[in-house]
C-alpha cells in the first residue's frame, strides 16, 4: 500500500567494511585492459595505481579481477613498459 | 547552589555539569562568553571536556558531527549569522540523527548590522529537524540545557536550547546550580550503540536512495512526534529530582480568559505581568508561554484554547512576503479546531526593540477590542 | 519593586557594580535582584547605563527601566547625559561626589540627592588611576546601606566573589563606604 507507516528500528545508513563488493563495477566497463606478460616487467605500478584495487598478484606478475575492473585505464596510462592496452570489450 | 549569573553562564555552568566531552565554539556576539567561560572553566579544572577552536561555525558543527558520530557528548553556542552559517550542517547532523545539544542566543540577522535580541535567527531553522526550547529565564537556560541532552540522546535528535540576547544572556540573576552528583544521576553519560570506532570499523553517511531517504525521514517525522512524550518524561525526572517543572506551554490565568496574550522568551513574563495589571482593571486577560517550538505541541494547544478566545500572538520574528512565524504555527494548529480562537499576529521587539508591559497591553488591548483585522499582521513598538 | 538606573563610562565597571548589588541582595537572603547591561557599541569613557531590578518577590519583568525610583552616578561629571530621564519628583539620585550636598541638590530641583565620597575611598585602597579611580565596589557598598539592601557581611562577600582583583581592597572600600551612611533611605 502507498502510505509509509514509521520503520520499526532506527533506520541508520551505516556500512560494514566490504560492502561495496556488492557493487559488482564491471558493468561500467567498456574497454578491457589486457596484460602482454611477455613484456610485463612485474614492477607493480599496475597493482599500486589502479583505484578500484582490482589488480591481483597471484605470482610474480599481476592478473586483473575483471569482475570489478571498470576499464578506465589508469595502469595502461602507468605501466611504463606499455605492455597494457585497452581493447575495445568484446560483444556478448 | 545558588549562584548569581548571566544567561550564558548559565548556559557554560550547564555544559560542564553535563559531562560534555566536546565542544566546539566559533565567538559572535552575544553568544561569545559561552566559549569564554567554557575556556575558563577548562583552564581551572573545572570542565573536563575537549574543547576545539574552530575557524568558523559551520566548522565548528561540523566537528561535532564527527565527535558526535564517535560517541561523545557534544555542545556548542552560537547567535544570528553563526547560526546562519551552519545551517547546512544543522541538516547533516539531525539527519545521522546525533543529539548535539546547542545554545542559539538570539540575535538579528544582518543586513543592516545589528547585534540585539530577535527570533528570526532560531526560527528560520525551524525545518532542520532540530528540538527547539524558548527560554524565560537564566535558571531555564540551565535546567533546559540539562534536559536537552537526555532528550536528545532519547529521542537521537538535536537540541537547540534558544535565549534572548542580552535580556538573558547579560542579564545577572540568581541561579540554583545543582550539584555534580545529582546531575550525573539524572544524566548518565552517554553510550550510544553504534559509533565511529578503529575497533569494528563502518562507514557511515553513505549515499541513500528515495526508497531508504523517504524511511529515514518518515522516522524522525515519528520521533518527532513522539519527542513530546520523551520531554514530559525528562521534565518529570527532572522535577523529581530537582523540584522544578517545565511545560511545552506555559498558560498564565488563561483558563477564563477572554482574550490570551500568545509570545515566546524572556518577554513573556512582561505578558504576564500585563495580564496582572489588566486583570487588576477588571479585564479576563492571561497569557500562554511557548516554551517547546520543535516538535510544535499543537495538541495542548488544541485543548489549552477554547473557540470563544482571542489570540494575540506576539512576534518577534517576520516572514517577509507572509507573517510572524508563531502566528502562521498557532494559525495552522488551530485551523481544525471548530470554533476556533480568532488570532490576530502582532510583530513586535525586531533588532532588539523591547517589549514592555505597556506595549502588551497595548497589543491585548487591540485584540481584545476587534480594532484589528485578525487577516492581516500588526506592527508595534514601544515609542520610549 | 525597587528599580535602580546606573550612569557610568565604559570601563568604570558600571555593569559589575549591578551586579554586586545583585551578590549582596542573593546573599542576604531577603529577595531578588537583575543586574542589567544596556548593551551598546562600547568604548572606554563613553557613556554606559545599567540597571537593577530588586523585590522581595520574583521578578517577571526584564524590559529596560524607563522610570526609576533611584539613578546612582558614579562619574559625577556625567550630569548632562539624560541622568533624570524618567525620575518621578523625589525619586533619589546618589552621586559620587565630594561637593557639598547643597548645591548638588540646586543641580536636582525636586529629586532627593545624596553623595558618596567614593572617589576619596577608591583611591585611598589604590583602586584605579587618578584621573579615573575605579568607583564602582565602593558606591555598590554605599547603595546597600543607603536602600538598606544587605548587611555588610553580604556586602564583603558580593564584591570578594564579583572581583578577581584587588579583592580585598575593593571590599575594604566597599565597607567603609556603607559605614559612612548614617541614613536608610527608601527608593
């Protein structure tokens, strides 16, 4: 029904930490960042830079987390090795 | 202990007996010897709590945002353009629903400059969602201050405890000050739930959307309300414990009266001594003091006033381009009432001009006598 | 009711001498009293007022007072300044003087004028400069015993807790200041 009666708790807006991985950011994407690992020197600016944390060092050289990578670009514009495109994203 | 003291003295004295933890004060006169005293009181032992300088008022709220969000007990005092200032943080911090307890003394705002007692500065927050108390005397600023904490943090809305400058914030009268034990009984500290804390880290104060804004608004609407039934509850503590009782309004020999003197603030004892003296001439005079403005206690007004009655609501405040705030309250509430009291709204006292007990009388005398037309708002002054 | 207008100069503590008056009335226990600034754009020398308030029951008025029954001038030099705006024939005006009462009183036609040699008495407990000597504990002192508002304990006490200064000089001239009155007088 359309009348709003009181909420029964105090409604606060308060986050628990992690919460915004519920906010899965790779729906924003439309290029992709690839990775020549052939050319990657492992110098980690790519991990350091990117601002969604989504770099990932499995090993000695980084992997992307494409579920929240929103392909800005950032470590493509760092990675001094230019070892990283971005690509245009591939239809469904 | 009774002490001799001015309305912000008063007002400082009642800080530090709350166990404030922090305050944060920006001067402007004639809120500045809040701080000052504060000051003094921190320096001599006597106020335990933190206090921050601030470069600004809206600074000056806005830290109490966070030390309020950390869980501490916060207090601030401020005046006409300070008060102004802060407006946007008046809605931050009724909205994170924190119970900031400040002292407004009011003042009118500029332009021109002018640094005496008027109510537009208080009144035009009135829709920030914060408590707001009109007080008549120092021992009020006092015991109000006292009180406003635990309704707050009951209620988890802000108070604004509300003097007239210099009429009660430079005045000196004697003050009952109760002692710190007595105070503590009736305000434990305060420990919220939830707060900003290293140790079970949150965020807070993150984007809503309509469907959880509309929730959180519908629920302050409701605690509001119900904010009225916390403030009888403290009063009677309060009374309890300290012998001494507070009323959202304050009726005086309005019961058979004919035509009821309506004013807020340290004026209303002038309106009760106008009532004594008509009364003495054979007039049914009285007078109603509004004491609680937010939430605005429309129901006690409702049954406290009877259709045969006239109002004259005394304004200390404008509305340009519509009327005095009080009248357009008082107007509102009674608007379903049937038959209600016709209500005249007078605008009296603005930038500090005073309200003698002639000019009451004056003013009851053009309600009473139907020589004004109750659509349109009265202007007066006392000639002197 | 008794209503008491104060005529002083910005710096004289013209506010605090109401203000120990209103000390004085609290601790003596009869009634009580406001002590109340008329609050201005201040500057040291310019003129200022204040007022009392005092009855035995409780004070509902904080308006300004238009018609006092007493003015108290603690710069004698301030005659010209409105100092019997609102007086009612009889009303009292006590001055802070050393001139003699008869042509203090020819300045006053119909009011009830008394003096106070506070000037002497201040600058005799090395209260404040020559030129300006800090009067105000001392003619507070005086309009006690005068209105017969406190006795001199409540007197002592007001300006030792008004005071941070001097205190004991100023209560010293407070008090010898209330012993010269020979004569209660009712405002």
């Amino acid at each position: 029904m359309p009348r709003l009666e009181p909420p029964q708790r105090l409604p606060r807006i308060i986050s628990s930490p992690g919460s915004t991985t519920f906010n899965r950011t790779s729906s924003w994407r439309n290029l992709v960042p690839r990775i020549d690992l052939a050319l990657c020197t492992g110098c980690l600016l790519c991990w350091k830079f990117c601002p969604e944390a989504c770099v990932g060092l499995p090993g000695p050289k980084p992997e992307i987390g494409m579920d929240y990578c929103k392909g800005c670009g950032v470590c493509a514009q760092e990675c001094p090795a230019e070892c990283i495109s971005m690509d245009q994203e591939a239809e469904a | 202990m009774k002490k001799v003291l001015t309305g912000n003295y008063a007002a400082a004295e009642a800080a530090a007996l709350a166990g404030v933890q922090v305050a944060s004060i920006y001067p402007i006169t004639p809120a500045t010897q809040i701080g000052e005293r504060l000051s003094e009181m921190s320096a001599e032992g006597s106020f335990g709590g933190r206090l921050i300088r601030v470069e600004s008022e809206h600074s000056a709220m806005a830290s109490l945002l966070g030390a309020a969000s950390a869980g501490a007990r916060t207090f601030t005092a401020t005046s006409s353009q300070g008060l102004a200032y802060m407006h946007e943080m008046l809605h931050w911090v009724s909205g994170a629903r924190l119970p900031v307890v400040m002292v407004d003394v009011n003042r009118a705002l500029a332009a021109p400059w002018n640094l005496w007692s008027d109510q537009s500065d208080s009144l035009s927050q009135r829709d920030t969602g914060w408590l707001q108390f009109y007080c008549a005397s120092s021992q009020e600023v006092l015991d109000t201050v006292l009180m406003a904490f635990k309704i707050s943090e009951k209620t988890f809305l802000p108070s604004m405890v509300v003097l007239d400058g210099f009429t009660l914030s430079h005045t000196y009268e004697p003050v009952d000050v109760p002692d710190e034990k007595a105070v503590r009984e009736f305000l434990p500290p305060w420990r919220p739930e939830s707060r900003l804390d290293t140790g079970a880290p949150a965020a807070f104060g993150s984007l809503a959307g309509a469907k959880d804004y509309i929730r959180l608004r519908r629920r302050m609407a409701y605690d509001m309300e119900q904010a009225l039934s916390v403030i009888d509850d403290v009063a009677k503590e309060f009374e309890r414990l300290f012998g001494r009782r507070y009323e959202p309004l304050a009726p005086y020999r309005a019961w058979d009266a004919d035509t009821v003197l309506v004013i807020a603030g340290a004026a209303a004892g002038a309106a009760e001594a106008a009532v004594d003296e008509l009364r003495r001439d054979g007039h049914r005079a009285g007078s109603l003091r509004l004491r609680v403005f937010r939430p605005f206690p429309a129901d006690a007004l409702r049954r406290m006033l009877h259709g045969g009655m006239r109002l004259a609501v005394v304004d200390r405040s404008f509305s340009q381009g519509s009327e005095g705030t009080f009248s357009q309250e008082i107007k509102a509430a009674l608007y379903s009432s049937s038959p209600k009291p016709v209500t005249t709204g007078f605008v009296a006292g603005l930038g500090g001009g005073d309200i003698t007990v002639d000019l009451l009388k004056e003013i009851w005398a053009e309600a009473h006598n139907g020589t004004v037309n109750p659509a349109e708002t009265v202007w007066m002054e006392d000639a002197r | 009711m008794l209503e008491i207008r104060f005529h002083g100069r910005g710096g004289q503590g013209t506010v605090l001498a109401a203000k120990i008056i209103s000390e004085a009335v609290l601790r003596g226990g009869t009634g009580q009293c406001l002590a109340i600034p008329e609050f201005g754009v201040e500057r040291r020398g310019a003129p200022v007022v204040a007022y009392a308030r005092i009855s035995d029951q409780g004070i509902k008025i904080r308006s300004k007072i238009y018609a006092p029954g007493a003015v108290v001038l603690l710069d004698p030099r301030l005659t010209g300044s409105g100092i019997t705006q609102g007086l009612s024939p009889g009303a009292l005006i006590i001055i802070n003087s050393e001139r003699d009462l008869k042509s203090l009183s020819q300045q006053f036609p119909g009011m009830r004028v008394r003096s106070v040699p506070a000037r002497r008495i201040a600058l005799k407990h090395g209260l404040g400069p020559k030129a300006t000597p800090l009067v105000n504990t001392t003619m507070a002192g005086a309009v006690c015993a005068m209105l017969d508002l406190a006795d001199r304990a409540a007197v002592a006490d007001a300006v030792a807790s008004s005071v941070p200064v001097k205190t004991r000089e100023n209560a010293e001239a407070a008090l010898e200041a209330f012993d010269l009155v020979e004569e209660k007088l009712y405002a």
